[in-house]
C-alpha cells in the first residue's frame, strides 16, 4: 500500500483514468465491427468518420498506438470503398 498522499492520488486517478479509457477502447472496437458490418455504402460513408475520429482520439491519447489507429484507418477506408 502506499505511504505518501500524492501515490494514494495517483491510485485514485489511474483507476479513474483506467476506467475511461477501457470505456471508449470498447466503444470504438464495438464501432469498428458494426462498420465492418455494413453492407449498405450510403450508411457506411456516413458512419466512417465518426469511427475514425474515435481512432484518433484514442491515438492522441496514446490509448492505442498511432501506427495502430493508422492500420485500422486504412483497412476501414478500403472496406467502406469497397463496399456495394
């Protein structure tokens, strides 16, 4: 357990911080699979950017890598274009 009052603050905002950030991973991944299931192209060419803006929020905030967010861009891009 820790002994300083700023390591006990630092407990509390790593949770807080965790939490948040397990949250909007998860939404983002549960965004992508539902864009990935998109038949429809008129929906998908509306729904990609708010996708890719999640990516790269979560890149920003280094919640996941930025080559990562990157890849998962391209292969979105390329499934919403070949969509019919």
């Amino acid at each position: 357990m820790a002994n300083h009052k700023s390591a006990l603050k630092r407990i509390r905002s790593n949770e807080a911080k965790r939490l948040t950030n397990k949250y909007q991973h998860k939404t983002t991944r549960n965004a992508i699979k539902k864009l990935r299931e998109l038949t429809d192209k008129k929906e998908a060419e509306l729904f990609f950017p708010s996708v890719i803006s999640m990516l790269d929020k979560l890149a920003k905030k280094n919640v996941i890598h930025a080559n990562k967010a990157s890849n998962l861009k391209s292969g979105l891009a390329k499934h919403v274009v070949a969509t019919l």
